[in-house]
C-alpha cells in the first residue's frame, strides 16, 4: 500500500504487482556511480550531472522510493516485461532517472560478459553505449539523460544480452514473432506462415500505416496436422491470400516461437557491403553459441525498415540496402510507418515538404511519403 501511495502522489497509474514485494535498491549510491565512471569512463562529460541528479533524487523520499522499487524489479524482470515498468515522466520526456535505475545492474552485467568470455577490450566497448545513447538523445532533444526508448535499448546491455560483431549489434532472443519458418528438406528454401492474424488486401497486416482499411481483408491462420501444415506463406514480404499446404514428408518447421534467435540490428551508417554482411552471418552464429551455449541459438533475425521490398523500387534491386534485405525470408510487421526517419532524416525536420533530398535514399523516400505511401518495418529470418 505504501508503493501505491507513492505511485499516486508521483501520478503514475498501474504498475506490476512485483514492485511491492521486490527488495528495493539504492540507486543513488554516489561510490559506485564514482566507481563505474573510474574504471570503465561510462559517464565521460555527463559524470558531474550524474551525480548531482543522485544527490537531488536521495533528498526525494518517493521518487527515490519508486526508483529504487523499479532498480530492484529490474534484476528479476525480463527485458519484455521491464519494458512496461512505469517512470514519472511522460513517455517522450528525458531525465536521469532512468540512467540511475540501470546503474546498480551495470557490475553485475560486466561479471556476466566476463563470465561468458568477452575480453575486458570487448566490454569496455559495450559499455560505451550507455554514454553514447546519452549523447543520441541530447542530439535528438537538447536534454541531458535517457527517454524510454534508449532506456530499453540500455536493458539489453545491463543483462548482458547484446554484443557486437563485424559493426552489426546482435542481441540474443526469444523469436516471439506470430509467426513460424518452413524449410523444405531438400532444397533449404523457406517459407514464413503467420500463425494468426487480421491481413490487409495488399497482404501488410491489418492497422500498419496505410493499411487500415478492412475492405477485403482476411484472417491468417496456421494448422499442424500429422500430414502437414497449413497456412498463408509471405510472398516477398507479403501475405498471400491463399492458403497452401506443406506435407512433413518435405518441410520441416525449423523455427517458431520460443526458440532463440540472434537479432540483428544496424547502427546508422553501418558497412552493409556483400562482403561485410557474408562475413558477419556466415560466422556469429557460432561465435555467439560459444559465448551463449545456454540459449542454443538457431536462427538470425531482423526487424527492420530496411526489410521492406519497397526499398529495391527506389533503389534498384543491385542496391546495398535492397541486398541486404533480400537474404531475409521476410513478412510484414504491424507497422506505423514512421521507422525510418529515425535513421535517414534530421531529427529536428518533421514536415515532409522540409525533408533533404542529398542522397537517392532521401529524395526516394520523401516523393514516396509525399505520394502518401510509406516505407514499413518487416521482419527476416535466415537459417
């Protein structure tokens, strides 16, 4: 009752039944901040804030109380449900809060690397992403400190669960997808089917940007038989409306939700050539298996805006960008459309006829979202 008293007077609503019987922890520990900046330089120019935004949150009794609920739920959450874990701020707003709630993970995560096998050099790199996410975000929005977005993207190093490989960030997952892979046992190929799911007529689903309208629509769904399976394969990304059986006796289901995946994702201005990209998939798989044989990892994935077929229209399909995609046995992801301005335009333009045209890539995208058509996030699996 007490954790509710302090939600309510800190205006936040619900919050997960676990924060009130969680071991609080203290999060404005100003020896472990110093300690963390002296060994590994994880604040660099942002330390003195740092420790004065713990100073400032140790003389407020409640939202000390409430982040120190949330630094202790933290140990034990996943990164999934983490992600719901309420602060009292609005979900756009940046503050230190949330960068003081990671900080008593931060040791424990540096064992757990150490004791997977990553050399101190590999660590000490990995850790730089706490202050580089910091100074994203004061190149997004002029304040200093995290929003939920990076704060999210920082859990996935505080539980020691990403790493990097060949410029590529490979984060190691449970495909949760609705979705499951075939492989037929002969030739390889694969064929994702949607386990279920409302399906737009142009095969995108349901409610993705552009796609809300029902006329035409449909439902995907997946049947396992003795024989078989049945479902609605994804066509290039795409949801066909008709549905194919797949005898046992050729096709296998080689991945479906539960299993564990390495999830790649893309740093802005990432080497992308053939060259690069072949040498990073042919071998992380079995490079992350040694540092991760508790997840036996069997897949690579990817759920990106770079995913979209749409890409080789404006690009040509011998594109790098239309390439990469296209190693992907890809389908739609509910998407709002908005992925990709995170990563090809300023972040300070927002009206469409303001958009550069510097680059193909921009002067594609703007006539495309200027068309009032969109560039959607898709996922990808490879084998």
């Amino acid at each position: 009752m007490e954790l509710r008293r302090i939600a309510d007077k800190l205006g936040i609503g619900t919050y997960p039944e676990a924060l009130e019987t969680v071991a609080p922890v203290d999060i404005c520990d100003e020896v472990r901040i110093a300690a963390l900046q002296e060994k590994f330089d994880l604040f660099r120019e942002y330390y003195e804030e740092v420790l004065s935004e713990a100073q400032r949150v140790s003389k407020d009794p409640e939202l000390r109380a409430w982040g120190e609920a949330v630094a202790g739920y933290a140990f034990q959450a996943s990164v999934k449900d983490f992600k719901t874990t309420p602060f009292p701020l609005p979900e756009s707003s940046v503050g230190f809060l949330p960068l003081l709630v990671q900080l008593p993970m931060v040791p424990v995560a540096v064992a757990a690397y150490r004791g997977r096998g990553f050399s101190e050099e590999m660590i000490h790199t990995l850790l730089s992403t706490y202050k580089g996410c910091m100074d994203v975000v004061y190149s997004k929005t002029g304040s200093r400190g995290l929003n939920r977005t990076y704060f999210n993207w920082l859990m996935l190093y505080s539980k020691a669960l990403i790493f990097r490989y060949k410029g590529f960030q490979f984060e190691v997952r449970s495909f949760s997808d609705q979705a499951v892979i075939l492989k037929n046992r002969e030739t390889g190929k694969l064929v994702p089917l949607l386990l279920q799911g409302e399906i737009h007529k142009s095969g995108m689903i349901l409610g993705a940007a552009g796609c809300e309208d029902t006329d035409g629509s449909w439902t995907a769904e997946f049947l396992e038989t003795e024989e078989g399976y049945y479902g609605y394969p994804a066509i290039n990304g795409k949801v066909s409306r008709g549905k194919v059986f797949y005898p046992k006796e050729q096709w296998v289901c080689a991945l479906q939700p539960g299993q564990f995946v390495l999830s790649a994702h893309l740093p802005k201005g990432m080497d992308i050539s053939k060259e690069n990209v072949d040498e990073a998939f042919n071998t992380v798989k079995e490079i992350a298996n040694q540092w991760y044989p508790d997840f036996e990892i069997t897949a690579l994935y990817c759920g990106s805006w770079l995913l979209d077929p749409a890409l080789a229209d404006i690009l040509g399909a011998d594109s790098k960008i239309a390439a990469y995609g296209a190693r992907f046995a890809r389908y739609p992801l509910l998407s709002a459309g908005r992925e990709v301005f995170n990563f090809v335009f300023p972040p300070n333009v927002t009206a469409l006829e303001a958009l550069p045209e510097n680059t193909r890539l921009e002067r594609g995208l703007k006539k495309l979202y200027l068309s009032g058509s969109y560039i959607h996030a898709f996922a990808g699996v490879i084998l």
